[in-house]
C-alpha cells in the first residue's frame, strides 16, 4: 500500500517566522490526517528553523535542490552531506525551474540522483513536458526519456523509496492544472515504466500530481488510481490551502 504524500516546494519564499508557523501547521495537519504522509521543502536557509519547528512530528524536511559533488571549490553548491546534517531527510531533484533555466540535464541529474542516494536522502525526482511538447502529442517520449536515467544499474537497488512528481511545466504556476484525466493518463504511463524495473518497483514507488495543485482541485486528483500525492508550489506557503489539500487526501 502507498501512502499518500503532501509536499509543499516553498521555492524562494518565505522567512524564520513563516517556516516555523507553516511547519507547526503541518504537524497539526498531519495530526488530523495520520494516514498522510507530509513534507516541506524551505530553502536552504529556513531549514533549520523548519527542522526545529517539525521535531517531535512526522512532517519531513527537504531540501530543494543538491550539489552533484560532493566538496570542493564549487562556489554557492550545497552538498548531499550537508543537507543531511541540517536535518532534512528528502531532496527535490530536476524541478522544471532548474531543469530550464539551469540547463539541468540527463547527466547532472544523474550524478544528484547518485549523491542523494549515496547520502540516505529521499529524492523527490521531477519530470513534465512543455505546453509545446503535448501540443506536438510527445508528452510519454519525453516522460520516457527523463526517466530513463533510472534504469542505470547503480539505482536499481536504490529505487524502491524514490518518489516521482509528474509535473507538467505548463501546469506549475499557471493556475490550469492538468485535469484528473489527464494526470492519470501519465502517471499510468509512468507506472508501466516503472514495472520495466520489477514490481517491487513499481508497487512501491509514489508517483506525485504538480502543477497549480489546490484545495477545490486536490480531491479529483487524489481520487486516480496511479496519483499517489502531490508536490504543491503556491498553496503551499497558505497554512489554510495547504492543510486542505492533506485533507482532501482522505
Ligand atoms: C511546483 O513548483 O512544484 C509547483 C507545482 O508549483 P504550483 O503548485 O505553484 O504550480
């Protein structure tokens, strides 16, 4: 049995204040909603004060981003070892906003993909097409090529606690979330990759909605067979919005 997950990407918002009540919200709501799994995603400065505000609660703590390296001169990266001294315990990996205008590719991703497992941080790895990409009907080519990284034989041991968040990019932060319909249509192409890779594989991993996620919109999604949760953007820093989409997980 999956367990729903509830994950709110803060991007590059907030401050020490709102970390903590959002955090302290999040322990509430995961409080009412016991059979929901929940984690935030502050940035790399409001960690500790997330971690601090989440302790003695099940809310998890991530990170938004990772170095590939592990030291070195590599000005302004933050590495796996790092993270994971903070306290956080999950990773976000090649969000369309980093995929895009980082130039994050196939072969980067892959050696972040490495350095999180390396370090026992739970990845939360990103993928979507662009608007122009369905429009040309490519949306599984290029779902199918971003998760291709996973079929290298160093991960296959490693996979079973990976999270997927399909996020499509004409989605995240536009308001016009893909329909129920349209989500589960890739999240079952998604879990017919992943069955590539064993059962065990794909019975296990969660395979995560993005994109303009909301309370009135959180519900339908959820209800599909293969949406296991939801990575949310903009709701997520509205401690109301965000405990109304861990709700409407029940
Ligand atoms: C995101 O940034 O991952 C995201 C889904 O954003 P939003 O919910 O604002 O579309």
């Amino acid at each position: 049995m999956r367990r729903i997950l509830i994950a709110g990407n803060w991007k590059m918002n907030g401050d020490r204040a709102l970390a903590k009540t959002l955090v302290q919200a999040c322990a509430q709501s995961q409080q009412s909603n016991p059979q929901v799994d929940i984690a935030v995603f502050p940035p790399f400065p409001l960690i500790p004060e997330a971690v601090a505000a989440a302790a003695g609660s099940a809310v998890a703590v991530g990170a938004q981003d990772l170095s590939a390296q592990l030291k070195g001169a590599y000005t302004g990266e933050v590495s796996a070892p790092m993270i994971h001294e903070t306290g956080a315990s999950m990773v976000l990996i090649g969000h369309s906003e980093r995929r895009q205008r980082h130039q994050e590719g196939p072969e980067l991703l892959t050696e972040k993909l490495k350095q999180a497992l390396a370090e026992g941080l739970s990845p939360i790895f990103c993928i979507g097409e662009s608007l122009q990409q369905r429009e040309q009907e490519r949306t599984e080519a290029v779902i199918s090529q971003q998760l291709s990284i996973l079929s290298k034989p160093e991960f296959r041991s490693q996979l079973a606690d990976l999270v997927i968040a399909y996020e499509p990019v004409w989605a995240i932060g536009t308001g016009m979330s893909a329909s129920p319909e349209q989500a589960q249509a890739v999240h079952a192409h998604i879990r017919g990759l992943l069955t590539k890779l064993g059962a065990r594989i794909s019975g296990s991993v969660r395979i995560l909605y993005g994109g303009s996620v909301t309370p009135e919109s959180a519900a339908g999604l959820l209800a599909c067979a293969d949406i296991d949760g939801a990575l949310v953007g903009g709701a997520s820093l509205k401690a109301d919005a965000f405990a109304a989409i861990a709700a409407a997980a029940n």
